[in-house]
C-alpha cells in the first residue's frame, strides 16, 4: 500500500519561521521529534514558529517498530541540556512547550529528572508558558512518574500509540497495561494535572479494537486523545495496512466525545502534539464549564 490517498498531505513549504526555529535548534545543540521521527507537520508547525523539543539525545534504548528514532547505546546524560532547551524556547517566544524525549532504560531514574530539571528552566524564562510533557513509560516506576509530575507541567501525555493485540510487534519492549498504569497514575496522584495519550491508526488494527482502547484510555484518567494516521517512515519499517479517512477520523472523534473526552485531535495528519496549545484550551474551558454546572 504504497500510493498516498488525496488526504495526505506532506507539507514542505517554509518561511521566515521555519528559519529561526531552526537556528535556534541548531544553535543551542538540540534534537526535536519532528526531525528523528520524520514528522509529516514539521513544516507547519515550524512555519509557525513551534517545535517539539527532544531530551535526552537522538539514540532510544528501545525499538518499537513504527519508529524511526535510531534504536541502540545512548551516549552520556548531558546535563547542561534543560538550560539550553529554556534558552531555545525562550529564543523562539513560545508560549506552549512541548517536551518529549527518547526511552533511556540505561538510566537509573530514565531521564524523569531532565524533564523535571527542563520544566523549572522554562518556567524561569517563560513563567507563562505552557508546558506539555510527552514521556516513556519509566519502565512504570510510580515514583519516576512523580519526579516529572511534582514539575507542574500543564499536560502530561504519555502515549498508548496501538490497540492491545499488536502492542507485542509494534511495542516489543512496552505494554499496553503498563502504559495504562502509567496514564492511571499521573491523573490520580495530580488530578488538577490534565492526561493526555493517543494511538495510531493504519498498523492492522480493527475498528472495534480502536473503540475498545478509546474506552480503556478513559476508564485511565485520560482528558485528552489525539488519534492520527500511520506513515511508514522508510521501507524497513512495517507497512500501512489501511488509511483511514478523514469522515472516519470524525466519527471517533464523535464516539470519543461520547465517551467524556475533554479534548478530542482526530486525522489524517494528527500527530502527539499537534495544534497541543489548541487542544488544552478547548478542555479547560469545557472542565470549567462542567464544574459551573455541577
């Protein structure tokens, strides 16, 4: 299934924007997951003046499948790292973070400090910003969890990415259940705190499958879905076994809502943290209207 359909569309266009997020990335010696994963929005986003920064290095410990982040031996922890990343948000006048990171299973405490060192470093040059973490799994260490969470990041996200029979192919050295724990965790221990997490479409999965996981991401805690399109990164990775339409997209995100989502990103072309800042106001304002009416 190698043909695009007419709804995928890559963008490459750039302008000015484009320019000094990339300097600002280059300059201050950082990695973002637009690039190592080949993010199809890298062009908008950074058209826009938005990058998602990545920790902790370019190589990943793991190797999920759908990926194309170099798996292998990380190098040392660059602990000068959540400075530069606040210098460089700070040079781009964000106003959302998105931080996210490679699994460093090498790590006594995964990289959880980083994140929480990176936050407090934003919150110094951009007290108010908003801040979104996108973490691992920290092998589902609670108290790993919590060095990140006692950070005060406005979303913490953490991604379930496939439904639970091919966790195994596509997430090999993850689980679903753990990751659920992980999402049940973070809304529980800081519940003012808003959970994100999301899934892709595309890797064989059934539409049934996709519902039930919807439903088991809720029961978790989980305010925020995004739900996005598989692409095959390069020949080596698994290929595309369907590509959903964009109606299709709509009508989960219309199952979603029914469900008690509060925020609901559903297409093709969604990604993590695509349009993220977007997302959280949509669910504060309706968490806040909810509240007024109980």
């Amino acid at each position: 299934m190698s043909r695009l359909p007419r709804w995928i569309r890559l963008s490459r266009d750039t302008d000015q924007h484009f320019a000094s997020v990339t300097a600002q990335v280059r300059g201050h010696a950082l990695n973002t997951v637009c690039e190592s994963a080949k993010c199809p929005n890298r062009g908008e986003c950074w058209n826009n003046g938005t990058a998602t920064l990545m920790l902790l290095g370019d190589v990943c410990t793991r190797s999920c499948s759908f990926c194309a982040i170099s798996p292998g031996r990380p190098g040392e922890l660059d602990i000068n790292e959540p400075r530069r990343a606040a210098r460089a948000a700070a040079g781009m006048k964000l106003n959302y973070v998105v931080l996210t990171s490679v699994n460093r299973d090498d790590l006594p405490d995964g990289g959880a400090n980083v994140f929480a060192d990176t936050i407090r470093e934003i919150r110094k040059r951009l007290p108010k910003a908003g801040i979104e973490v996108l973490t691992p799994d920290f092998e589902g260490v609670d108290e790993l969890i919590d060095i990140v969470l006692d950070a005060l990041p406005d979303v913490y996200n953490h991604n379930v990415e496939t439904v639970a029979r091919l966790q195994a192919v596509i997430r090999p050295q993850a689980s679903y259940g753990r990751s659920l724990a992980v999402l049940n965790h973070a809304s529980k221990y800081r519940p003012q705190r808003v959970v994100k997490s999301g899934i892709m479409l595309g890797l064989g999965e059934r539409d049934d499958e996709v519902l039930e996981t919807m439903r088991d991401m809720r029961q978790a805690g989980v305010e925020l879905l995004t739900l996005g399109q598989y692409l095959q990164p390069t020949r080596k990775h698994p290929p595309v076994q369907r590509y959903v339409t964009p109606e299709a997209f709509e009508e989960l995100a219309i199952e979603a809502r029914k469900m008690g989502f509060l925020g609901v990103a559903s297409g093709p072309m969604v990604r993590s943290s695509y349009r993220a800042d977007e997302l959280l106001k949509s669910a504060l304002e309706l968490r806040a209207q909810t509240l007024a009416e109980v």
